[in-house]
C-alpha cells in the first residue's frame, strides 16, 4: 500500500508538501491555515520536522471515495 503524509477532513484529502520556512511562518500557500486559526487547534505540520503546508487533493479525495479505487489490490 502507498505512503500518503496528508490528512483527512469532511471527506477531502491534503497532501502534505515541503514549505519554505517563509510560508511556513505565515501559513501561506497552506489550504488548513483558516481551519487550525478558527478552531484553536495546533497546527497539523507540527507533526513533521521540516515545514510542510497543506494542499487540496481532489485525485486523492476521488481514491478515498471511490470504492474502486480505496481497497487494497489482493
């Protein structure tokens, strides 16, 4: 099975991609900053050691929801 660094949220997904430590600082580029400021909640790119900001998947959102396409080949 394929490693994805992302997270899932209302059933999209947001892939995980290395950030420069400027947009990092200002959130900027990054599709969860509104989300982590309205709820009060830390950060989910403090999980990795190098800056990493959040962006919209929409293949990666149609293999999550695609029941073809979300199961593991036998």
């Amino acid at each position: 099975m394929e490693k994805i660094n992302g997270i899932c949220i209302d059933g999209k997904m947001y892939e995980a991609k290395p950030a420069t430590v400027i947009e990092e600082k200002a959130c900027w580029g990054c599709e969860l900053a509104g989300l982590c400021k309205s709820m009060f909640m830390s950060p989910p790119c403090r999980i990795f050691k190098e800056p990493h900001i959040f962006r919209h998947s929409p293949e990666l959102t149609e293999r999550l929801n695609n029941p073809d396409t979300n199961t593991e080949k036998k």
